[in-house]
C-alpha cells in the first residue's frame, strides 16, 4: 500500500510540475501582443507596463522565502523555489530592450523580435515537452519538434508584426535556442541581428 501511495505522490507532483511548465508558457507567450499594445498605446506606455512588471517580479523573488510555496509553485519550478530564477528576468531584459531600441531602429523588426520569443520560445517549450521525442545531439532538453514547433509559431506572429523578414528571424532566432541554453537572451537578439542584415543586403 505504502509503494502505492508513494507512486501516486510521484505522479502528483509530475502533474503539478507539467501545469506549473504550461502555465508559465502561457504567459510567455502572451508576451506576444506586447507589441500590439505598444502600437496602439504608444512605446513609452508599453515599456513603462514592462518595467512594472519587472518591479513585481523583482518584489516577489525578495519576498519568495515568506510566500507560500504552494502559491509560488503556479508560476516557479521546483529548482527555483528557493533560490534567484533568472529566466524571467532574461525575459524582461530582452523584451525592454527591445522596445528600447523600437526607438532608434526599424520598429516592426524589434516587435517581431519579441514575437519570436514569445510565441517561438514558448511554443516550443510546450510542444517539445509534450511531444519532443527526438532529440538534439548537441543539446538533449531540446527537441525536433519542440523547435519546427516553435518555429511555426515564431514565423507566424512575427509575419504579422514585420512580413516576410520575420521568417528569416524566426530561422535564425530558434536556432539560437536550440543551441544555445540562455534562449530567452539568444533567441530575441539573433533573430533581430538576422532581420536587420537581411534587411541591409536584401
């Protein structure tokens, strides 16, 4: 009984990781329609609901050791219950970044740059974990179809913020991510490099 008991506990916490992962997802991707928000609500306003966001996250990994776990565990994996999770804060980085330089350079290259880590990153992450069967031999927490996946999604939203040059980010940026493990830093930066080379020689 006690072996039973112990194999459900198991499968429990499996369960309770697997929704903590696509809850997570789902707000990264949703970090997609920040460009939207920006065109209609303007960049400064954009940024400054970014970097309040920032400042909360920023608040609750201070506060992480007096909330409850089982409150944290919603949005925070296991390994990163007890001490600083980075990810998020690579998020925030490269999504102010680029809004910043929406500034200075082509505007839908930067836009879609975000789109690609959003809905790209994203759909990979829950695609390879639910169907990711064949992995990379360079880099085994990523898969085949975690990456078209991701790809598909990227090429996608990206195409509505900037056409047909997304597509040529979306290559570049989710092979970053496949390669490289900091995708939240590799994917948005390489695929904006990507856009706006093609975009200076083609």
């Amino acid at each position: 009984m006690s072996g039973i008991i112990i194999k459900c506990s198991g499968f429990n916490n499996r369960k309770v990781q697997v929704g903590t992962v696509q809850f997570r997802k789902v707000i990264h991707v949703s970090g997609a329609i920040l460009p939207l928000v920006a065109e209609n609500f303007g960049k400064t306003q954009t940024l400054t609901l970014v970097f309040l966001c920032l400042i909360l996250y920023l608040f609750v990994e201070i506060l992480k050791t007096k909330i409850s776990k089982n409150l944290l565990s919603m949005v925070y994996r296991e390994n990163e219950l007890s001490g600083f999770s980075i990810e998020p804060l690579s998020y925030f980085i490269s999504v102010i970044l680029l809004i910043y330089l929406s500034f200075f350079i082509n505007e839908k290259i930067c836009y879609a740059a975000i789109a690609i880590l959003a809905a790209g990153d994203g759909f990979a992450g829950i695609m390879g974990r639910r169907y990711g069967k064949h992995r990379f031999p360079f880099n085994k927490n990523k898969s085949w179809e975690g990456s078209v996946s991701g790809f598909i999604a990227a090429s996608i939203t990206g195409y509505y913020y900037a056409g047909f040059i997304a597509i040529v980010g979306s290559v570049f940026g989710m092979a970053a991510g496949a390669i490289n493990k900091y995708d939240n830093i590799s994917v948005p930066l390489v695929a904006a490099i990507a856009m706006i080379i093609f975009q200076c020689y083609f």
